[in-house]
C-alpha cells in the first residue's frame, strides 16, 4: 500500500480501549461466594462442594482429604449419616438431590482401599488432652486434635472402640471392617487408646498431667415405660439387644417379636430381630406414619424386609404372648390421644426402643458441670462444662443424637480446646449468606437424575447381616459428583467471561477465577444473571 | 490498432486493457454494450484475472464495486440515468471512502416522464458525489479516459465518472484506435491501494465522523480534486506522450483567438460546434468554442485564461436546473468572476432532442445581435407550451402535464379533451363542480 | 460528406448494415460513422440508421437530415412513413423489392430525379436463395455499392465476411455479390 | 453415563480419562466453559485466546444483545477461518456503536459502506479478494434486521441467488434501534415502537405482517442458512463454525435482544433470547440447499407470556385487569406453529 490512511474514515484497530467505558456504570458487579446449603445443613459441617469439586476431577485423594479436614470417618459416615446436606440440596428442586453420602461413602471406601492417610503438618504442641468415649464423637476429637499436634489418649469403658457405631448401628449397615478401619486410621496417627477403662474421676485425670479433657460418652441407658405385665414373656431394650448382637450374645427373641418405638433404633431393632430368625417382627408406634422419627428410607427398607409396623398403638398390656393395644388419634394439636378401641397382637418377647438416657454419674461431683435439663450436660458455646478445661460433646450434651452431630461436636470440642490450650479462643468466622436456590441460574445445569445405589437381594438381607447398601463405581461416583451445582461458589464456567458485552471480566487462569475490568465495566449485570451458581452480585456503586 | 468498431465496444477493449479485476454490470440502457463487450471478453477468457458480476441493481453495482475497491482490486461498473442515481448513496460513499472506482455514465435524461436519450441530467445530479468527472467529446476519447480514469483515480484515490453520451457515442460506430496491452502497462501501473482491507492490517473503514472532524475530512476531499487540477493535465501529458495523442485535461478551446462568442459545452456536441464555428468563421464571424473535458474539478482558472476578453459566452447545457437555468454557466460565470463578460445559457438536447448545425448557427447568429437571453431553449416548441400554460392558467388543474404536452405535439396544440362540440363557456364534463 | 440514411423493421438488421457501410468505408481508409435512430422499438417496427463517410474525420452528431441516399429494407415502409424525407434532390434511393417501381407507385417519383439514381431490388429473394433466411442485408450493401459507388464492393465483402464468419458469412457474401451484379447490370442497360 | 464399568478401578482415576468418560453434569455443555470439560466442547467465548473482533470501550448500551452477538459470531468466525476473516457492516447501531471517529472496536479489517448495501459491498469484497488471490481470507457481511430485512434486502437476494461466497448475519432485535425503535419488518405482532404506539383498539405491532427472512433465505436454496440466539452460544458458534466450512452464500439469522428498544433489563438480554427460543417464538433451526436439516429442541418449555412480560414493549397486553387474552393467545399460537412447524418438542418431531 502507499501514502497515508484517509483522515477519520479510516481508524486503526482497537482503539476504543482509549474509551473508558465504566464511568457508565451505576452499579458494579463483585464476586462473592455465598454458604452452600449442604454445608449449611451439615451437622459435621463438612465443606461438601469442596470435596466434590475435587472428585469432580477425578482426584479422589485430594477429594477425601479436603473431606477428613472436617470428618475423620468418610467411609461410616457415607453410611450412616441421614444426610441433612441432600434435603438441603438446591439440586432436589431441579430435579434431584446430590446423593452426596454415596460419593462420601465412595471416597471413604477409597481411601481405605488405597490406604491412604492424613497429613499431620503442625509440630507437636506438648500438651496432652483426654478424651473420654471411644464413640464418634471423641474419635473425631481425637484425630482433629493429634493433626493440631496435641498428644490424645482416649479412655474407653467398653471393650471395643466405636460407641454407638459399633453397639448401636447393625452391622448390616456398617460393616465392621470399615468401622474398624477407619478407627484404625486415627490410632495410626498416635492416638493412645486404652480400652475398658472407665474414667470415674475427673480431677484424678487432670492430675494425671492432662491439660484438657473432653467426654463423650453417650447416651447408653435405654429408656424404660410402665406397661402392666402379667406374665412378661421377653422384654428387653433396643440398646441391649443391638450391643448383645455386636458381641456375639444374641438373646432368643422367638418367632414372633413386637419393637416399640418410632425412631431408627427401632428400625434397627425390628430388622436385627428378623435377621436373627424372628418370622414376625412387628413395629408398634403410637403416632402416625409422618410423624415417626425414623427416616423414610429406613422405614422403607424395614418394610421390604418384612417388618410389619402398627401406627397409632400403645401397648396398654402384656399377657404372656398377648399384647394389648389401644387405638390412638391424633388430636388438633398434633398428638396421640387413646380412642378406647383395643386390640391384640401376639408375640414372644418385646424390645423397647424408647430412648436412651445419659449416664452422668462420674460427672456428678465435679465443680462447676451443671446437669441440664432431661439429664444432659450443658455445655457453653466453646463447648466447655463449667468446669475449666472440661469439655463435653455428643449424645451427652444437648443436640440431636446422631452419629453425624456427634462427629461434628468432636471437630468442634478439638478447635475449642485446641485454642484453649494455646491460650486464646476459637472464633467460627461468620457464615456468608446461603446460596438459595433463587441465587441460581439454573438452565446452564444439564438436566441429570441422581445415581440410584443398589441393594442387596431381598432374601440375603432377610437371612444374615451383608451390608444392604451397595456403594457406588468409580463412574457412578464421578457422575454423582459432578451433579453438584457449585451453588454460591464460582467453579470457573467461564459465563461471565463470555456474556459480557463489553469484554470487561478478565479471566485470571485455572484456579485463580476472574476479574471485573472496572474500566470497561457498564455494570449490565448480565454476568451476575447468567452465572450458573450466584456467585455474582451487583452492589449499587457509591456516590 | 485503428478499428471501426461501436464506441461501446472501444470503451470495452480499453477498459480490459486497464486489467480490471472486479466489473460488475446491471443492464441499463445505453451503457450495456459496453458491460456486455467487457463479459464477453471475461467468459471468452480473453480478460483474465477479471470477475465479471451479474448483479440486481445499480446501488448493488457501485456497492460491489465499493467492495472491491476497499479489498484492493480494481473495480469498475458502468450505469446510466436512473441507475445513477438509483445508486446515488453509493456514488457518494465511494467518494467518501476515497476508493478508486472507475465508473462509465452513458449519460441519458432522467424521468418522468420517462426517456431513454441522452442529456446530462444525470451526470449534473450527481456533479458534488466527490467523484471527479470527465467528459467524451469523441468516440477515441471515451476509450482514451478510461485508461486515463484508471490512472487519476488511483493516483488520487478517488473515484473517476467518464462520461459518455448515450446512443450519440455509446452507440455510433466509428474509427477508434485501439491502444496495445504494452502501451497501456506502460500508462498504468498495477493497482497499489492507500488503504485496503488487509488481515495483516486491520484497521476499520468507514468510521462514523462527527462534528469535530467533518468539515476536515470534507476539505480534504475537496483538496483532492484541487490537486487533480494539477495531476489531470500532467498525466493527459503523459498520455499524450506515450499513446501519441491528446486524450482528456482540463478544457479544449477551439478557434477562440480574438472570438467575441464563445460557446461553451460538455461532450459530443463540441463536434457539431466545431462544425458550425468553421462554418461561421468562413462567414466571418468571430465565434469560438471550449470543450470542458473535466467538469469536476472545475477548471476555474484554466477556463478563465480561455475565455478572458470574449464579449459573451454560451453554455450549451444538456441538462436543466429547474427554478435556475443552467449547471454549467453557474459554475462558468465562477471562473469569470469580476470580468463581466455575460454568460448565456442555452438549453438543448434533452432527452434526445437532436442538436443541430441549423439550431446552433441560429443560436450564435441571435448572441451576435444581443438577441439571446439569459436562459434560451433551443428549438423550443413554443405554441405548444403557451398553449398548455393558456389551458393551465385557464383551468386550475389542467391534467398531467407531460400527457398534455404528449397529446399537443402529437395533435396540435391545447389539451384535446375539451370536445370540439362543447360550446365556448360551456363546462367541460371532466371537470368537477366547484 | 455523404450521407446514408437506412430504413427497416426492427429485426432486419438495419442498425449492421449501417455498421457494415461504415466498416467498408472504413476498410477504405475513409472516415465514417453509423449510428441507429436510438429508438425504443421492439420487433417489426419501423426503424432507421444511419451512415455518414467522409474523407476526413467526422465531428457532427446530428442526426442525417438531408441524406445522400436512402437505403428502404422494407417496400411496405413506403406507406407507413415519409421515408424519402430530406432526401437530396440527386440522392440515391435503393428499395427492397422484387416489384417494380412503378409497380410501387414510384415510376414519377423516379423520373424527377436523376437516371438510375432510384432501384428496386428483389434482395429478399436472393437472400432466400443464398441464405435460406429472408435476411436482405447483405444483397441491398451489394447493390448499394454498385448504385452509389460511395463504397467498394471488395470492401462491402470484406465487412461482411468479417461481421459472419464461417458459410454463414460465405453466402451473405454470395448474395451481396449476386444483388451488385444485378444492379450493375440493371443500371447499365 | 457409561454403564459398561462395574466395581472400582485400582490406583487413582486419572483426571484427564475421567473428563474423556463422563459427561460433565454439573454444567451440561452449557456453560460456555470449564475446567472439566473438553476443550472441542468449550465456547470460543471461554477462551482467553479469542479474537475480540470488537473490543471494549465500543458505546453500546449497557447490556446491548447485538454487541454480544456480533462479537460471538465473529470470534468464532476467526477462529474457524484461522484468523483471517474480514467482516462488512451496514450502516446500524452496531456500526455506530463501534466506529465513532476516533476510535474504533474492531480488531479485524472492517468495511463500512451505506445501509441498504452490505451484502453487495461483501460480494465485491470478497470477489476483489479472489481476484488478488487471497483465497483463503473469508468474508462476513452483517446488519441488524432493518438493513437485512428491509432496506438491504434486494441486495441480499442478489448475493444470495448469485451465491455468492459471502457469510451474512443478521442480528435481529427486531425493529430500527439505532434511529430511536421504529417498526422494520422483523418486529413482532403486539411490539411496541415508535411507529407502531401502543395506542388504539389494537395497540402495538399490526397481526399478520413481517418476513421471515431465514425462510426467505432457503427459498434461494443456498447451501446454509440458520437461526441462532445469544442465549444459545454453544449452539450459535457451531453454526458459524459449520457456516465457515462451507464456500458460497450463507446466513445466519441471531436473535439479540435490545434492552432500550424492548423496554427491558439491561442484565436480561440473554434471559430473554433463552425464553425466546424456549417459548418457541424463535425456532432454532439450520437448513441446507433449503431444506431444514436440524433443530434445536426446547430444554424447558415455557408459555409466550414468560418471554413478553419483562418487556415494556408488550406491556399493553399485561394491562392490570385489562389483559389482552385474546392477542396473547394469538402469539401462543403462532409459538405452537412453530413447535409443531420445526418439531421443537419431543412430542413434535420433526
């Protein structure tokens, strides 16, 4: 070409970058993350999208790292955690939950599989802590507080670690190897276990040079009601039996075995007694179906086990094998009222499965522990008894008695002492705003149904005690994991990167997310509404 | 290579000869022989490295040309009357562009009412586009100034109108002589745009230009054809030079040497005047003539050197600026600003009508005795527009006037349809009541 | 100057026999210049050309007023239209027809002007037997040569050879030279 | 997903075969991009390396939908030709919006000429290119609806039937913007505009009127022509890129929603091209030598009223208990017609 270009018609590329388009703009759009629903939900407060964005990839180890930080036990809690995290799931109203247990469950299983083991990184601190109980909760504790360097020594009245996992959860649930696998992680980090040794005395511990102690152990006592019995045949609780089960003692319950109670433990309860021959087993509950506290899905498998259940009874009395029940209605109000119809079930023997109390005999003398209300032990926020140093979680303090809040009270218990020891408080940083689903664009998810786990065979699960629930592949499990929304938090789709009109967000790499170009930026918002998981907000701009 | 051959078809061969690369053609009567010459030459395979376009209109014609242009080829396209300015918008923005086109007008009048035959109406709509503009006095020199054309155009990146008048040359068949390939490739080098739509390059063309650079971008513009006030008459030099004969500048005044009349004229009607001034020397009076071969730029100075101390001058105006008079003696009185020599105008030959020796020798014999008027018709039909203006001034609507007048030439004047039975001062019964 | 002005129906080819004069006299080394009568006729209406030839260069563009002679492709034209309008009192008048001119009413017309200045000639019919098409052209160019002498018949071959090539030009050329021959016979009896 | 793998696979999965086995889910292919999914499947968009045909500092309004299209159409026409595309514009907003003297967007060679002629000028361009040997360079025409469907539309019928090897696009938003939102041919029964007031017993946009230019386009039985949306790009970059493979006459009809023009959220422009296309008001569809040889099912069917109730320009129709059933009804049945015309659903196919 020759000669000059023609003034102004003709304009060299780009140049109206020099135009600073983001003095249009009213408001500006700002990155956040916001508190996923499932973390939200989580009594452990495992920090699920984390994880799952990891085997998202395909790197399960890095996934069932990011999932021990706040969960020592993946592979029992994959089974027997309720999961509040996928009621919570913002994927159920799409279309369904992320079956998040069974990925937890997968990477758990994994992890054993591949012997993989947790990082200590802080150097030993020199303080020793106790912890009272063998169950979830003071194993939890025990592991957290050994990565955080402190010397842990857990003391157990029985003869087998696990509490309620082990004596309280059938093994047809939680298969044992796993249990004992898991348990044999965190004694591999330098936990000092010493079995049968019930702690009586609190002060002689702390004398003993323990710097802190934490007590976890349980609720073993099983409630009792005052049923007119005649001529008792068999009555025993639901704790016993299940624990008898564990040991190898199982009691002879007969052909015919009523189970009183509506919660998992009877659930429990009514399936071991089939598994133990038991033709009959019968569930008799005193309110309706919607009201049992056992979850649907146990109540379902039960069911497909054979376990007959009776709502809206109460055993009003016991002749032998004849048990009377009276009718109930449920009132205005929500309750159970007698109606005066009677009718009568026959059975050998009766397993009560109405709740356990604390023992909190050992406790009962120290200063300053206060016993609150229905025989529990209050705890403050740090989870400290009144007692300096003393700390309680699990079944014993005032929460809901699951296997997932005990684990979780353990973490809890551990970053509380673990300030405490060091002379300072733990302080939770505040918890963003939740990610609710309205926070959602939810066309860019692709429409996926959730990843059913098998079961065993229907016989098989009638005759023995086989784990029921099968875990997922690796495919499945990769799929499930993938099914995650991402909700609150930028997974790096790329969206606000290409719908801005004005090519104002700057992608800063994988892993480092993006940028908005305030130069450029008009503030359409058009990224904030085309972002997949509400990690986009649009803030007025100050004047 | 002397040939007698349509001035078309000489148009053609010297437009190949210029290695067009992209020609684009909608059918208009009378520039299609010259399309037609050039596709012929593309299909035949004699004009290579051409892409001949068949395309839906003139707009489509000047816009694929633009195309072209800005993607560095060199492109040409040839319209008339309505296509001209049914292309108009284009024209404009091709000059605007500063792209290169070379475009031949077979000038034609422009409807309605509607009429196939040659006058400049359309070449003087477009006069202000930005393009320079060239007329044909002959049939070689319409050949001639396309090789020209392509020469100026490039050099100034602008685009060039021959212009050419419709059937008179378009369509006579006469001796022109045919430059060789060697010859022409010696006048004009390969196309080298100033700007060109270039991947390695790729800057925008085409900007929207407000305010604060218009009226720039408009003077540069307007520079432009000042400089081809200067390039026009080198390269008609250097034309001269290499194919051996005179071809285009700025102005050709014939016999003028102590004239005291002198016609001025665009186009082929400089052959006639010729004629008649010869005749009218021999018969002693002192007329002369000037042909303006660039009407855009207008040769101001060089048309007042030319016309400095004639008593009067005649613009011989194929075109008609309603409401004014003549296009050409407004722009001739410019270059004689201050002198006071009167400029006549004398409209003639629209729409075809033949401009004769006889209607011009009566011309020239009227300006010698101070007989002709500002604004003359040549061979106007007079009663039969007095009669129409009678009948229009008679009647407040008097009907479409071109019908009126269609029906008067054809059967004597007045309007026919106030029936000879009517009595005088009866109404007629077309008319509405009041 | 001499001036041709040529008459026809659109279709018969009156605009290439004017090119063809103007070839021919060109081919002579002279100057000349056709031209049609720019009209917007289709098919079968009355149309006219024009030739101007001249032994210097041609600057006139108006149309042929007063013509040196007149070519009339078409008898039929004779009663359509002043076709012998502006002809010069010597001109020539060359008429496709294998009537007679008094037959065509043309037997005073004829006798006022000079001898053997106005023929008819049956050019269709040496046409048919030359070309098989009723395409007088070339036959009426001959004649015209032979009539005016203002082109040479070598020249009038020539153009037409070059204007239709192949057998097609072969027998154009056939008829043009038969219809001169006739005329010169004609003309010199 | 895949059903043939069965129990655990030893050691670690690597991430690599595991993107290469199962489906991201948790974005489909619809996000533009993402770490997990394959590169083929990401957008151009998603790419740091995309060309930016238009850049930033462009006036466009905030949220404009034809900024948008133009830059995706473009980018991935770049990205298919390997960088050597040369795009014509009419005259329009996206003209104006991008080449106000000083400054202009554009990163690639740009040609502006008039209105009503681009197709024309893209024609000559691209025939000029040929002639100087430049084969492989190739060339986009673009306009909104006014120049394509109204003003420019002899010229592209021409380049159209002559086929020649130009890619049209069309960014549709439905009525004049650039002059201040007057009535063109492409703008929708009920629209609101300047020319067409929401005054009268039958307010907005006359019933019945408008041309569907893409089936105007198949008429000329040119080798490609499709409808595409923003709300859809993976979609609308797979017809550019298809549109780029293939020499001759092609065009793309993109539907951008114009927030001044349609009285709408600036942060809704895709909202609405996506209830555009899911109303079945806008079938998405490609054609062939004018046969349709693909169309783009509806994911989530939503009524007509979803997509007409965010825009002012409708609002005579949603009218607090003066709601205007009866036209509502007529622009459902004109979204049925084209479910059951292009078999949108599954249960219309094709």
């Amino acid at each position: 070409m020759t000669g000059t270009l023609p003034f102004a018609i003709t304009l060299d590329p780009g140049t109206s970058r020099l135009n600073h388009t983001g003095t249009w703009r009213t408001e500006r759009p700002v990155y956040l993350s916001r508190m996923p629903p499932c973390n939200h939900a989580c009594p452990a407060g495992e920090n699920i999208q984390n994880w799952l964005f990891h085997a998202e990839s395909g790197d399960y180890a890095a996934a069932w790292a990011a999932l021990i930080a706040e969960n020592p036990l993946p592979a029992v809690m994959g089974r027997v955690c309720y999961h509040p995290c996928e009621g919570a799931c913002n994927r159920g109203q799409l279309d369904e939950a992320v079956s998040i247990h069974a990925v937890e469950r997968f990477l758990g299983d994994h992890a054993l599989r591949e012997g993989l083991v947790p990082r200590v990184e802080v150097p030993p601190s020199g303080r020793r802590v106790l912890v009272v109980g063998a169950g979830p909760s003071g194993l939890s504790a025990a592991s957290h507080l050994t990565r955080m360097g402190h010397a842990v020594t857990i003391r157990e009245a029985g003869p087998l670690p696990g509490g309620m996992m082990r004596f309280g959860i059938p093994k047809y649930r939680l298969p044992r190897d796993i249990l004992d696998a898991e348990i044999a992680r965190i004694l591999r980090l330098g936990v000092t276990l010493e079995l049968n040794t019930k702690v009586t005395d609190i002060d002689a511990a702390f004398a003993e040079g323990f710097d802190a102690i934490f007590t976890a152990v349980g609720a073993h006592l099983a409630k009792r009601t005052a049923i007119p019995a005649h001529a008792a045949g068999r009555i025993l609780d639901a704790v016993t039996l299940l624990a008898q089960v564990e040991l190898g003692e199982a009691p002879q319950l007969g052909r015919r075995v009523i189970v009183y109670g509506g919660g998992n433990t009877a659930m429990d309860a009514a399936r071991t007694a089939k598994r133990l021959g038991a033709e009959e087993a019968m569930i008799v509950y005193r309110r309706s179906r919607d009201q049992m506290p056992a979850h649907a899905f146990e109540v379902q498998e039960a069911e497909d086990e054979g376990v007959l259940i009776h709502w809206l009874r109460t055993i009003t009395d016991i002749d032998a094998s004849t048990f009377t029940v009276e009718k109930m209605e449920i009132d205005a109000e929500g309750r159970p009222q007698p109606t005066g119809t009677f009718e009568t079930l026959e059975a050998d023997s009766l397993v009560l499965a109405l709740g356990q109390d604390v023992d909190t005999g050992f406790l009962a003398r120290v200063p300053g522990v206060q016993i609150a209300k229905d025989g529990v032990i209050a705890v403050d926020a740090q989870m400290m008894t009144g007692r300096a140093g003393l700390f309680a979680g699990g079944d014993m303090v005032p929460a809901e008695r699951t296997v997932t809040v005990a684990v979780g009270h353990g973490k809890k218990a551990a970053r509380h002492i673990d300030a405490w020891l060091r002379g300072t408080t733990h302080v939770k940083p505040p918890r963003p705003a939740l990610a609710g689903f309205e926070t959602l664009n939810t066309w860019y998810y692709d429409d996926a149904p959730q990843t059913r786990q098998e079961h065993l065979a229907l016989l098989r699960r009638q005759t023995g005690f086989e784990e029921v629930t099968h875990g997922l592949t690796e495919d499945t499990a990769l799929y499930e994991a993938r099914r995650c929304l991402s909700c609150g938090n930028c997974f790096e789709c790329d969206n606000c990167f290409g719908v801005c009109p004005d090519n104002a967000v700057i992608k800063l790499g994988p892993g480092a997310g993006f940028a908005i170009d305030y130069d450029y930026c008009k503030g359409c918002g058009i990224c904030a509404t085309e972002c997949p998981c509400g990690a986009i907000q649009m803030l007025p701009e100050t004047t | 290579m002397l040939k007698q051959i349509e001035g078309s078809q000489g148009m053609a061969e010297a437009i190949a000869l210029c290695r067009p690369q992209v020609v684009c053609a909608y059918p208009i009567t009378p520039q299609t022989h010259i399309v037609e010459g050039i596709g012929a030459m593309v299909k035949s395979g004699a004009l290579k490295g051409c892409e001949f376009i068949n395309v839906e209109s003139e707009f489509a014609a000047m816009s694929v040309a633009i195309g072209a242009s800005a993607a560095g080829a060199r492109a040409y396209t040839a319209t008339a009357s309505q296509g001209l300015l049914f292309m108009a918008e284009a024209v404009y923005n091709a000059a605007g562009l500063g792209l290169p086109i070379v475009m031949t007008v077979g000038n034609r009048a422009i409807g309605a009412p509607i009429n196939i035959w040659n006058d400049h109406s359309d070449a003087m709509a477009l006069k202000d586009a930005g393009w320079i503009q060239l007329y044909a006095e002959t049939n070689q020199e319409a050949a001639d100034l396309h090789i020209l054309a392509f020469r100026i155009a490039e050099e100034l990146s602008c685009p060039v109108m021959v212009c050419v008048d419709g059937f008179i040359l378009t369509h006579a068949f006469e001796r022109i002589d045919v430059p060789s390939q060697e010859q022409v490739d010696r006048f004009l080098p390969p196309f080298a745009p100033v700007q060109m739509l270039d991947v390695a390059n790729p800057y925008s063309i085409g900007a929207m230009v407000g305010p604060e650079a218009f009226t720039e971008v408009r003077y540069l513009g307007h520079q432009k054809q000042i400089d081809a006030l200067d390039v026009i008459p080198a390269l008609a030099a250097e034309f001269e030079a290499v194919f051996g004969r005179p071809a285009g500048g700025l102005v050709r005044p014939y016999r003028i040497e102590g004239a005291e009349t002198v016609v001025v004229a665009l186009g082929s009607v400089n052959g006639t005047i010729k004629d008649v001034v010869d005749a009218e020397r021999a018969a002693g009076a002192r007329v002369g003539s000037v042909t303006i071969a660039a009407f855009r730029p207008f040769p101001l100075q060089a048309l007042g050197a030319a016309l400095a101390g004639v008593r009067r001058v005649i613009c011989l105006e194929k075109s008609l600026a309603p409401g004014l008079g003549g296009m050409l003696a407004s722009n001739v009185r410019m270059a004689l600003q201050g002198s006071g020599t009167p400029v006549h105008t004398v409209i003639a030959g629209l729409g075809g009508r033949p401009i004769t020796r006889d209607g011009l020798t009566r011309m020239l014999q009227a300006a010698a005795t101070g007989g002709l008027e500002d604004v003359t018709f040549l061979d106007l039909n007079r009663p039969v527009v007095e009669a129409q203006l009678a009948a229009a001034r008679r009647q407040r609507h008097s009907g479409p006037i071109a019908e009126n007048l269609l029906k008067a030439v054809n059967h004597g004047p007045g309007p026919r349809r106030v029936p000879d039975r009517a009595a005088p001062g009866q109404t007629a019964p077309q008319e509405a009541k009041p | 100057m001499f001036e041709i002005r040529l008459h026809g129906r659109g279709g018969q080819g009156v605009v290439t026999a004017a090119e063809l004069l103007s070839v021919a006299a060109f081919d002579e080394g002279r100057h000349a210049q056709a031209f049609p009568s720019f009209g917007s006729e289709r098919m079968g209406a009355p149309v006219a050309s024009y030739c101007r030839i001249s032994d210097r260069e041609i600057r006139l563009r108006e149309p042929i007023l007063a013509p040196d002679a007149l070519i009339i492709q078409d008898a039929t034209l004779l009663h359509a239209l002043d076709v012998f309008a502006g002809l010069k009192p010597d001109g020539f008048v060359l008429i496709n027809s294998a009537r007679s001119l008094a037959d065509l009413g043309l037997a005073d017309f004829a006798a006022a002007r000079p001898v053997h200045h106005v023929h008819s000639l049956a050019a269709t019919e040496i046409a048919l037997r030359h070309i098989g098409r009723p395409l007088p052209n070339a036959a009426l160019l001959g004649a015209f040569a032979a009539l005016t002498g203002a082109v040479g018949l070598g020249p009038v071959l020539k153009a037409i050879r070059a204007r239709f090539a192949g057998p097609v030009g072969e027998a154009n050329a056939a008829a043009s030279l038969e219809a001169h021959d006739t005329l010169t016979r004609e003309a010199t009896c | 997903m895949t059903e043939e793998t069965t129990g655990s696979t030893p050691g670690p999965a690597s991430p690599a075969a595991a993107t290469q086995r199962v489906r991201f889910y948790q974005t489909g292919t619809h996000t533009l991009g993402n770490r997990l999914m394959d590169a083929e499947s990401r957008t151009v968009q998603a790419s740091t390396d995309r060309a930016n045909a238009i850049t930033s500092g462009h006036r466009a309004c905030q949220g404009c939908g034809e900024a948008l299209g133009a830059r995706y159409a473009l980018d991935a026409a770049m990205r298919a030709a390997g960088g050597k595309v040369v795009a014509v514009n009419a005259t329009g907003c996206l003209e104006v919006f991008t080449t106000p003297y000083p400054e202009t967007s554009w990163q690639i060679p740009w040609l502006h000429s008039v209105f009503g002629n681009a197709p024309a000028v893209a024609s000559g361009v691209a025939a000029g290119l040929r002639m100087r040997g430049q084969k492989d360079v190739r060339v986009v025409a673009q306009g909104g609806d006014g120049s394509t469907t109204d003003i420019g539309f002899g010229c592209l019928s021409g380049m159209f039937e002559r086929n020649d090897d130009v890619l049209y696009i069309c960014y549709d938003n439905e009525a004049y913007m650039n002059t201040g939102v007057q009535r063109s041919s492409a703008t929708p029964p009920a629209a609101r505009t300047a020319t067409t007031p929401a005054l009268g017993a039958a307010p907005g946009n006359v019933f019945g009127t408008g041309k569907n230019l893409p089936r105007i386009a198949m008429a000329h039985e040119i080798p490609y022509v499709a409808t595409a949306s923003v709300a859809d790009l993976h979609d609308l970059e797979a017809k550019v890129t298809r549109a780029m493979a293939i020499c001759g006459a092609r065009y793309i009809h993109v539907h951008v929603p114009c927030p001044l023009g349609w009285g709408s959220a600036s942060h809704d422009t895709i909202r609405l091209a996506r209830l555009a296309v899911e109303s079945g008001l806008f079938p998405l569809f490609e054609a062939e030598h004018g046969e349709v040889t693909a169309v783009k099912k509806i994911r989530r069917k939503v009524p007509v009223e979803d997509y007409l109730r965010p825009q002012r320009r409708f609002a005579h129709l949603f009218r607090p208990g003066h709601e205007d059933t009866q036209r509502l009804a007529a622009i459902q049945a004109m979204a049925d017609a084209n479910i059951r015309r292009y078999g949108l659903t599954e249960e219309a196919p094709l």
